[in-house]
C-alpha cells in the first residue's frame, strides 16, 4: 500500500475525519498529512508569525463547543500548546502585525462580540485591544503595511459591507469604503499591495465573486472571478499566487497569467479550514469534514 494511502487510514482509525484515497498520478505534488492538531476543530482564528501557524479558539463541531485552545505549529517541530484565550471563540478572525496577533470578534458563550483580544507572541500574554464599532462574525481581518483590517462579516441575521482599520497603538478603529457587496464566510489575503476578498456567501447563494482592495485610493474594483464558487475557505498568498482551498476544490490564481487554475484536491474536503504558506510549502488546518461534518484535526501540506 503506498505511503499516502496508509497516512490516510491511520488518519481514519484515529477518528480524524473521513479521509480520501490516493490521488491520480497525473497530478503532481499531491497533499499529504504533516504532524495533526492535539484537538479536533473548525472556525478558528489563525495568523502567522515568524514562520509559525498560530491557532485560537474555533469549535468542535459535533457539539457546537467553543474553544479557548491555543497552539503554535513550526513545520519540522510540530505543535505546542500557549496561554488560552481570555474566553472560549468560534468564527473569530486573526491576523498579526508587529509581533502581535489581534483575534478580532466571535460568537462568544454571551453571543457576538466586539472584543479584541491581542497576544504578545514573545511576552506570551493576552490583552484587551480597542473593540470592533459593531459585533461580528464569519468576518475576515488582513495585516497590510502595518495596518489591520476587518472587513465584512455577519450579525443581526444579515451580512456586513462593513470595513474597519486599525494601526497599533490607535485607540479607535477607522470605517473605511465598504465592500462593493455584504458578504460573510469568505477569504481574504494581502497580495501585491492590496487587499483581495476571495468568494462567500450571501444568503443562499456560495460566491464566486473576487472584490480587490486598494488602500491608496480607498476603493474597491472587482477582481478575476472564481471558476467555482467557494464559501469558507482557506487562502494564503504566496509570490505571484494566491491559493485558496474550499472541500474538494482547490484553485490557484497565477498573476503572471492573470488566471485560475485548478490544483489537486486535498485528501480530506474541509470547510472553516486555514490555509498558510510556509517556507515553501502550504499547510491546511483543521476545519470541518464534508458531508459528515465532524471537525478534523488534520493538517495537510504539498510544496508550492
């Protein structure tokens, strides 16, 4: 039995999620399993800092528990667990700037939250940072030229246009152009100068929309849309691509081509996954497995 098929039942046996078999040969670099997260898990809040994954709360599916769980994965080295979130956060967002990582929002056990929780990677230590103006939750937030932001979401039995900005050590966030349409559950990355916001949802309707932000002109254009609609996904940037993961679908947009392109599909179909790019490889973490929706624990990696 080849070696990806036996990581792929050792994974099964150890009630990580459904795992799927061997990839056709035809498709080079084909994902395979890296050292899995101590906790099964989705809608975590994940940011990367130093070449170091770093994941924050999210749920246990199964149960709709939240988590306060906090874990730092160094590819080679493996996880180790950190100081727990002030309080247990589903559908958070993250992102790091200065040394600091900002989880921003949730579905807290009080309901949707403003909070925003900020960890001092090297002192080790969580503190308050200036509140959301509104609650949110399935939102996005992206680190760009040592500014924050946040951008969508949902709250109040709708989706959010919303956008905010925040420098660090500003006391207040600033409200900037709104996204071109309300969107929550999607995927947004900082790429070439500019900020991408990568499918979602609206309310029936999974997206196949590309919205790209200019922060020198604070305005919106619409971007390369999406071969195939997808809804909470993982995306990262990676020099000239930008790769995104949503179940079975991966797609890859190449600037240099100015296209999307289909990649091979992860062995296990996830949804509220985190995807990174790290020293030349890319990492799938965690999320939701599809369709027997139990949380995985699994990561998985490919070379860029």
């Amino acid at each position: 039995m080849k070696a990806a098929a036996l990581a792929a039942l050792a994974l099964l046996l150890a009630g990580c999620g459904m795992a799927q078999g061997p990839r056709p040969a035809s498709q080079q670099h084909p994902w395979t399993f890296a050292q899995s997260m101590s906790q099964r898990r989705s809608y975590s809040a994940t940011a990367l800092v130093g070449g170091r994954i770093y994941v924050a709360g999210g749920m246990v599916g199964n149960t709709g528990r939240r988590l306060a769980l906090v874990q730092r994965f160094s590819p080679g080295r493996g996880w180790t667990t950190l100081e727990p979130l002030p309080q247990p956060l589903r559908a958070a967002s993250a992102a790091a700037v200065g040394g600091r990582i900002y989880v921003t929002g949730g579905q807290a056990d009080s309901g949707v939250t403003r909070r925003v929780e900020v960890y001092d990677v090297r002192a080790r230590r969580w503190r308050d940072g200036p509140s959301l103006p509104v609650p949110l939750f399935n939102h996005s937030t992206v680190a760009l030229g040592g500014r924050l932001y946040v951008l969508g979401g949902y709250d109040g039995g709708r989706e959010r246009r919303t956008v905010f900005a925040l420098r660090p050590g500003e006391r207040r966030w600033r409200a900037l152009a709104p996204l071109p349409r309300p969107t929550h559950a999607f995927g947004a990355v900082a790429f070439h100068g500019e900020i991408w916001a990568i499918g979602g949802r609206r309310g029936d309707r999974v997206l196949r929309e590309v919205w790209i932000y200019d922060p020198a002109r604070n305005r919106w254009r619409r971007g390369p849309t999406l071969p195939k609609p997808m809804e909470l996904l993982g995306a990262t940037a990676a020099g000239a691509e930008i790769h995104a993961v949503w179940e079975h679908t991966y797609q890859v947009y190449d600037a240099r081509t100015r296209r999307w392109r289909q990649g091979p599909s992860p062995q296990i179909p996830r949804h509220a996954l985190s995807l990174f790019a790290v020293h030349g490889r890319l990492y799938a973490v965690g999320g939701c497995v599809t369709p027997q929706l139990v949380d995985s624990q699994a990561v998985e990696t490919r070379p860029l």
